[in-house]
C-alpha cells in the first residue's frame, strides 16, 4: 500500500470512528480537520457520508464495525491485499457478470465437499496470470490466455478503457484480436493497444476481422 493510500485509508477510519453526529470537524484533533479539508472534493465528500451513516448506526453496530476493522488488521498483508483485488475486480465486473457469478456460487455451495476440493485444487494449479484472467469474469476469463500478454501490463490511464474495449467485444472480435495478440512482438504492443483504443467501436471489429485473416 502506498504512502497516500495509508493516509486516505487512516482518514476514513479516523472519519468513521470518531465523527460525532451533526458535528463534522469539531471534535477531531486539529491536525486531522487540516487533512480532511486538503482531501479532493468527491474525497472528502464521501468521507463525510461515511461519518454521516456512522453516526446513524446503533452502538452495538458500530461496535461490529470496530470489531471487523480489527480483524481485518490482523489479518497477513498478503491475504489483505488477495481480498482487496477480489473486492476491486468485483465492484469492476458488468451487471450480467455479477448476476452469473452469483449464480455459479450458489451451484458451488451446493456441491460436495469432495467436489469443492477438486475445484479448489484445480484453480490452485492454474497460472497466476490464469488466476488473474478469472477476476475479470467469466467471458473474459476464458479468453484470457491467449489475450494476456496484450493486456496483462499495461499503464493505468489505460486500464480501464480497455476493458470496456474487450467487454464490448463478440467472441468472433476477441477471437480475431486473440490471433493479433499472439502475432505481435512486446515492443509492438503498446501501439496496437493505443491504436484499437483510437478507434469508433464500430470500426473495430471489422478492422480485427481484417487483421486477423490470412494475407
């Protein structure tokens, strides 16, 4: 975790457990008040709300709350960090990808023991980049192995523009884009990203079909 994400991430608990109701700022150490206001806007705006909501919940469940941020602080970085990927690549999934992965769970919860095991030793065995692919739903997931070494590093200001690319992809397009992956060299991918991202929507998949197809 970097330095500012522990100082926002210590500013919301500090929000969350110590602002009083309808009293926002004036029972914090000045110090703290100092760094709210130097929070961005929509920062600081969803730390006053999280304090707001705090402040509506019954003792005994901001005592849960308490209790569940203490738990969680003693769990090891590494199982925080797995946690907080799975939280991140959730909230990112489409509405459809969240409703089958529901649904995938409640099949899985019905299962067996001994077919729960199996499953969990064979996620164990995949790759990590595998693994990776998976948290970004089902449809991609399984694409991912061909399509990662296109995708699986790439600079943050595009991160998120190209999975809306991939997502409004059909199978024949990521398909095409899968053969176009595997064909360019590393230092060529950086310029194929940027180029596909230049692109209307609607030129794309025509554009991939064209690529991908023998000369």
């Amino acid at each position: 975790m970097t330095r500012d994400a522990r100082r926002r991430r210590a500013l919301w608990w500090a929000a969350l457990l110590m602002v009083p109701v309808a009293v926002w700022g004036q029972a914090l150490p000045p110090d703290l008040v100092r760094a709210l206001e130097a929070l961005p806007a929509g920062e600081r705006a969803r730390v006053q709300q999280q304090a707001q909501q705090w402040a509506r919940l019954s003792p005994e469940q901001q005592q849960a709350l308490r209790t569940r941020a203490s738990e969680w602080d003693a769990l090891p970085p590494l199982t925080r960090q797995a946690r907080r990927a799975s939280w991140e690549s959730w909230q990112a999934l489409p509405d459809d990808e969240r409703a089958r992965l529901r649904a995938t769970a409640a099949a899985y919860a019905r299962m067996s023991e001994a077919q729960r095991h199996e499953l969990a030793e064979r996620y164990a065995a995949l790759d990590t980049f595998e693994r990776d692919g998976w948290r970004l739903g089902s449809v991609l997931g399984a694409d991912w192995p061909r399509l990662h070494g296109l995708f699986a590093l790439v600079p943050d200001d595009q991160r998120v523009p190209l999975l809306e690319l991939l997502r409004g992809l059909d199978d024949r397009a990521r398909g095409d884009l899968a053969v176009i992956a595997q064909r360019t060299p590393p230092d060529e991918r950086d310029a194929l990203r940027r180029k596909l991202l230049s692109m209307a929507p609607q030129a794309r998949a025509d554009w991939l079909r064209g690529q991908a197809s023998p000369n």
